[in-house]
C-alpha cells in the first residue's frame, strides 16, 4: 500500500483528496501546515512516505520553501505540487525548487491518482532502463544498473524524475529528443503535457552536473528541437 504526505490547509480539499486516495488503496498522513509536514517527516512516520503532494499557497512556511527543505533532506521523495491558479511564474518556482510534478485545483480524481502512479513508477528501482550496465563521459558516471551517478568519483544524489531523465538521455548519446518524447517516456504523460516539466528538470541537472550550467557539456540544448546527452 503506498504511503502519501498529503499537505494542503484547505480542510474540505484535504479531506476530500484523502477520503479519494485512501479508496484508490493508499495510505495517507495529512499536514495542515509546511512545518507539520515537516515534522511528520523527520518522525518515525516519515521514514514510509513515498510520495508528498504538496500545495504551494500554504500559512507561514509557502509550499516553495518546504518543497526546498524536503529536497535538502532527500532527493529520493518525489513531490508532486498542488496549486489554484496555474500561475506560470508559481509553476515555474516550484518546479525550480524541486518539485517533479503538478497539477491545478480543481483537479479531478482521475487525474490526481494518474499522476501518483507515474510518480511512483518513476521512484521504482526495479524498472527497466536501457542501455548498457555502466555510461561514462568527461568524468560523469553513470550506473545503469545500480541507478547511481558520479562525478570525478563523487556521488551525485538525483531525484527519480532528474534520474530518469538522464538515464533516457544518455541511453543515446547525441540523439535529440523532444521535449514531447521526454514527457511521455519520463513522465509517462501520454495526454498532453506541459514542456516546463522537461525544462525545469533539465535546469536542475545542470545545476548538478556541469561545471558551468550556462554552458552545458553533458544535457545540451538544440535549439527549436529539445536536448541531446553528450558533446558531439
């Protein structure tokens, strides 16, 4: 039974979204608060969860700044943000800040627990990855089979969706893939996605990656066509 952080301070909303996740077959922790999520992940019940739907207009601590905090804890969780607008600039920073994923309230059943299961999918150590066992460029190694990345011989800790993405990269150094193949194949979004998602995540690999991200060596854009693994 997988096990969600469900944090939104709107009762009615909270209550609603647990009572449709818990007959979907998850377990459920709910905080009212960025600082109960918090706490509630650094007890005993944290060391479970493993998936954090997030709002990001919550009181005092913003759902931006518990998403950076869950992300210096972890990069393993993965979090999928909640927010009433749409607001471009909001679903920019909460992609920036580390969130994988997100969706607009109102959102409908269907969709939500869709966008869980990929979520989770993509966390699963056990799922397929190609190419072969071991990648190497320029000092970065890559781990197909232990899902692990180093550079220069230091780990390099990536969330699942940043993992995926560079596994799916670098399975075809020097192939370019569109923004619209990305999402299908990494976030499993076979309705119509939205591109942020790629590029947030494509500007958090390079901040982890790369020596200078303004000048990227390993995920490399081409411009008017999506990215490529690896310089050519």
């Amino acid at each position: 039974m997988p096990h969600v952080l469900l944090i939104e301070d709107d009762a009615s909303v909270r209550d609603g979204m647990e009572l449709v996740l818990r007959r979907h077959g998850y377990a459920v922790d709910t905080a009212a608060t960025g600082e109960e999520a918090l706490a509630l992940l650094d007890g005993p019940a944290g060391r479970s969860v493993e998936l954090a739907v997030l709002d990001l207009m919550l009181p005092g601590m913003d759902g931006f700044e518990v998403c950076r905090r869950i992300r210096a804890r972890t990069a393993a969780l993965p979090i999928i943000m909640l927010t009433a607008r749409g607001d471009d600039q909001d679903i920019v920073t909460g992609l920036e800040a580390g969130a994988d994923d997100y969706v607009v309230k109102p959102v409908t059943a269907p969709v939500l627990e869709a966008r869980i299961r990929a979520a989770l999918r993509r966390a699963e150590p056990s799922a397929p990855v190609r190419g072969g066992a071991a990648a190497g460029l320029a000092g970065l190694v890559i781990d197909r089979a232990g899902l692990t990345v180093t550079k220069h011989g230091t780990p390099v800790p990536l969330p699942p969706t940043e993992l995926r993405l560079l596994l799916e990269l670098s399975a075809s150094p020097g192939r370019v893939f569109s923004r619209e193949q990305l999402l299908e194949s990494v976030w499993d979004h076979t309705f119509l996605g939205d591109s942020r998602l790629v590029d947030a995540a494509v500007g958090r690999l390079r901040a982890k990656l790369e020596d200078v991200p303004a000048r990227p060596r390993y995920v490399q854009t081409v411009r008017g066509f999506g990215y490529r693994f690896g310089p050519l």
